[in-house]
C-alpha cells in the first residue's frame, strides 16, 4: 500500500493508523508533546532557553558516549542531560546574586557547558564511527523507528517528570516570577533552580530520543511562547502550550507520513507557524 | 498545613503568641556581612501595632537589618526576637516588600496573579480544588486577593500584566501581596523609592491607615523621611554602624544625629515643617534614580 493524500480526512487518519510504525510515532509523539509543553512553558517564563539549548545538545555526547562505552544509548542520554543540568544548576545557584553581572556570568558557565558538550561529542563520534549510523539521526531524531518498549519508557520517565512539576508547581513559579519575596516566604528558591533544570534535562533526554537533539528544542521553545504571547493566565497558558505541542506533533507526523520528507522539517515549521500567529495575533488584539 | 492562618480570622484579634506588646527586639545584634561587620550591638524595640520609619544613609544597613529580622542574614552576635520567636519562625507571620527597581516591561504576569501568589505560592501540589473542602478554600482565597486589590486601590489595573504598570501602581500591587496574609509585621524596603511626590504621599497614607487598622506593625524603609512625616509612631536610624531609635523630634536633631555619624551635622525645619539634614558624610547626588528632596 502506498500512502496517497486524499481529500477525504477519514480515510487519510486510517491510512495513517494502519501501520505500527506510524501508531507508535503518535504515541510517542503525544507524550513527548505534553512533557515538551509543560517543563517548556517554565523554561520560557524563566528565561532559560539558552540552559534548555544547552541541554538537548548533551543529548549528543551522551549518546555517542554511551555507544563508545557499549551501554544503552537512552542511558547516555538520561546521564549526559541531567549531570549537565545539575552542573549548570550549582553555578547558577552560587553565581545568583541580583546584578546584571551575575547573569551573564551564569549564561557565560552554560555556554561552556554546551561547547564541551559538542566537542566531546565530536570526539566520541569520531572514535566511534562504524557503530552510529552518524550524527544526523542523533541531531534530527528517529520518529519513525519507535519500537512498543520505548514508548513505555518515555511514557514512565514522562509521568514522573510532571508529576514533581505538578507538586513544585506553584512555588516553582513564585520562585520563577519573585524570587526573593518566595526567599523570604521560605520557599527553597536555589533548591528549585537546581531541580528544575534536572527535571528540565530528563524531559529532554526522554523526548530528543525520538525527536532528535535539535528539533526537541522547537518543541519545547514555540507552543510555550506562543500559549504566552495569548495569554497571561499560568493555567490556561500551560493548557494552550500543551495543546499548541499536540497540534504540532499530530500535523506534522501527519503531513509527513504524505510526503518524503524528513518529520522534522515538518514539525519545526508547524510550530513555528504557530509562534508568528500568536505573535501576530497579539499585536492586532 | 502548619503554619499558614486561617483567613481573614486576625482583623483586631489579639496578638497570638510571645510578649504581648513587642514585636520586635534586638539586644546586643551584631551583624557582618562578607566578612564586614555592617551593623554593631544593636539593642531596638518595636512595640506592636507601631509605624516605624527606618532612616539612614546608603549603605547603612538598613536592608541587612530588615533580612536579619526575617532570618534570610544570621545575627553574627547577639540575639533578635521576632513576634516572640526566631527571626526564620516568624517568617509566616511577616509580609516582606524587598527593594527592587521594579518588574520590566516584558514581565507577562497579571498583577493579580502575583498577589495571589504571596498567598498560596508556597504551597506544594496542584492548584487545582479536588476536594469541596479545598475548592471552598479557594473561593475564600480569590475573595482575599480581590478584597486586598480593592484595599490598595488596585482594582482597575489588577489584570494587566505588572510590566506595563507605572512604579506606583507595582508599589501598591506588592503591598497588596505583602498584606494578603494578614501578616503581623508589615517590612517594606524602600516602598517610596522611584515614585513621585503625589505617589509618595498617597503609598505613606494608604500604608498608614493600615496600619491603623488591622493594627500590623510597620518596618519602612526610606530614603527620605519628609514624606512619613505625620504618619510614623519613630523612627530607628542607622549610620556608622549604629542605630538610634525614638520620635522623629527627638532623634533627628543636630546633636543627636552628630553623635551617631561622629561628624558635624545640621537639621534644618523649613517653613512648611520638613526636615533638611546637612552635613551627612554621604554624598547627596550619589544615586541618579531617586528622588531626594532635601
């Protein structure tokens, strides 16, 4: 059977279901959709996109380094981004002070954090050739090769994860939004900081399995900013975020299955699309 | 959870817990701060229910002082007594204003969100009712929130987003947020800072009727005591490391105010009743941003 687009949505959504493969993408689609949009939705208030950039990159030295040294490479991936997260954390956390200096130290620290993180994973790809397939797989994802197994993995790793964003989640943004008035209200304002990137880095690590390193980060960037160019309501804009991530995960799996183009492309575009509108829309309300 | 008041049940009612009439005492305080000692064997009292102004030039310690009361800086020495208990104990019970600028123009959250968040912001969990029990609780939170809005006089910017507000208009939306727990010390770090005069007056106004009111007792910080004048029970000022504390007539005086800085100065009364000190050590245009009337 060959996959042709017809004008009739019902047959296509079939065409779409009848095979595993395309059946497993969509649900690993749909968690990675969800998780991306609630740990981005805090990672856009708190302005870290640069720390989550940082941390889809260590997907790659991960898992080029888990091949090297044999091991599963969703264990490189979990172990890269959360030592990475945990790193950026501690400096953040003792390089916080209230000046501006402060910051760009802080973005100085990641920025180091990402560029030896490429480079050992150059050097790990380069002793390590014959086994990966290269890097474009890492870089760019395997929508299409999910098997059963892993999407309960993700599934697993994707509960835990918003399950401790849900009990943090209000102190976590009262430390996000007023740092230190939730000081003084004794909430654990740098404890937060450190966790929140480490939950932030298992996110990534689960979803840039499946979307590769590069696209995770349009899916955790462009449904949050665009929930928050349209509302200001946390709920509502977590909600819209989640929903924004749905739709382009789902069209973009969609559009894909129809063309020969990679899913990424397709993703990326939507949500970008996505992100104009919001904006655009914004400027006319 | 412990800790947290019941709403709205403190209004007039007796002071919970520790000495009845104090709530605040300092005997013998020291404080460093990165190895610098900022304030020496402070020995203060603040008797509850009282507005007191806290004075002083620029790096004097004033808002060291106001951490140390909430326990966010150690007493390097001494002992400090807040609402009859420890600094960090009392925290619930105290409403805290930091010094800040102020929330920049791309800051995309509602006023009201924020105040709503000095009230149920430290709690862990979703913020979703389950139970009626806590969707009752919810209800009587947002009643909270909109009665403190209304109280500050916030109502008609309260859903725009706190970026887009003038610095009066943030001023009284973190009030709003620093009463909303019906806290038994009020600390406010330079609430008058980056407002204009009209402003100045009407924030020392509307913090002094609450006090009046709900009998909190009032730490403020500020730059400039002319504006309080009329509304503060005393004054505590610090410089050199020291602190005076009494009615502003009595403290703001020339010899008095010589003592402390250990230098020659001169208070001035102009003719409308404000209060002029000349010949601080500190420089007078040393900061740009606020506004000194002297």
């Amino acid at each position: 059977m060959t996959s042709t687009f017809s004008l009739n949505p019902i047959s296509d959504v079939n065409q779409l279901l009848t095979f595993q493969f395309m059946r497993s993408a969509l649900e690993a689609g749909t968690i990675v959709a969800v998780l991306a949009a609630v740990a981005g939705w805090y990672m856009v208030l708190r302005r870290q996109a640069f720390a989550g950039h940082t941390l889809s990159v260590m997907a790659f030295p991960g898992a080029t380094g888990a091949a090297l040294a044999g091991l599963p490479t969703a264990l490189g991936y979990y172990v890269a981004c959360s030592a990475a997260a945990v790193a950026m954390g501690r400096t953040a956390a003792t390089s916080r002070p209230r000046t501006a200096a402060g910051y760009s130290n802080e973005t100085a620290s990641i920025g180091t954090v990402q560029t030896v993180g490429l480079a050992a994973g150059f050097l790990f790809l380069s002793l390590n050739h014959a086994v990966l397939g290269g890097p474009e797989t890492l870089l760019f994802g395997t929508f299409l090769g999910i098997t059963g197994g892993e999407v309960i993995t993700l599934l697993v790793v994707a509960l835990a994860v918003l399950a401790l964003l849900g009990v943090i989640s209000r102190p976590l943004l009262f430390a996000s939004v007023d740092p230190e008035v939730a000081r003084a209200r004794g909430v654990p304002v740098t404890a937060l900081d450190v966790l929140f990137l480490l939950l932030l880095g298992l996110a990534i690590a689960a979803a840039s399995q499946i979307t590769g390193a590069l696209l995770v980060f349009a899916l955790l960037v462009a449904p949050p900013a665009a929930a928050q160019q349209l509302t200001m309501r946390p709920l509502l804009g977590l909600c819209l975020s989640v929903a924004f991530a749905l739709v382009v995960v789902w069209l973009g799996l969609g559009i894909a299955y129809f063309s020969i183009y990679p899913v990424g492309f397709y993703t990326t575009t939507v949500a970008t699309a996505l992100y104009v509108l919001a904006r655009l829309a914004r400027r006319l309300a | 959870m412990a800790g947290l008041p019941a709403l709205g049940d403190r209004a007039g009612a007796a002071p919970s817990h520790g000495p009845l009439s104090t709530a605040l005492k300092l005997s013998d305080a020291s404080i460093a701060l990165g190895g610098r000692r900022i304030l020496e064997r402070l020995a203060l009292e603040v008797g509850r229910g009282e507005f007191v102004a806290v004075l002083g030039p620029n790096g004097a310690g004033k808002s060291t002082l106001m951490r140390a009361i909430l326990g966010l800086v150690p007493l390097q020495a001494g002992e400090a007594m807040v609402l009859g208990t420890r600094p960090a104990q009392a925290r619930s019970a105290i409403g805290y204003l930091p010094q800040r600028r102020s929330f920049d123009q791309s800051v995309r959250v509602r006023g009201v969100d924020l105040v709503t968040l000095g009230l149920d912001g430290a709690r862990w969990g979703l913020p979703i009712g389950l139970s009626a029990s806590a969707r009752a609780r919810r209800r009587a939170e947002r009643t909270k929130v909109r009665e403190m809005i209304e109280l500050v006089g916030a109502g008609a910017y309260a859903q725009r987003p706190i970026g887009q507000l003038s610095g009066g208009e943030q001023q009284r939306l973190l009030i709003a947020q620093a009463l909303v727990r019906d806290p038994e010390l009020l600390i406010l770090d330079e609430p008058l800072d980056s407002l204009d005069l009209p402003n100045q007056a009407a924030v020392a106004g509307l913090i002094s009727r609450i006090c009046t009111s709900s009998g909190v007792t009032v730490l403020l910080v500020a730059h400039d005591v002319n504006p309080l004048l009329g509304y503060i029970d005393r004054v505590i000022y610090l410089a050199g490391g020291r602190a005076l504390s009494g009615p502003v007539d009595e403290v703001i005086t020339a010899t008095k105010l010589s003592r402390l800085y250990g230098a020659p100065i001169e208070v001035l009364r102009t003719a409308d009743g404000r209060l002029v000190v000349v010949g601080t050590p500190e420089a007078p245009h040393h900061h740009g941003d606020r506004h000194e009337h002297p």
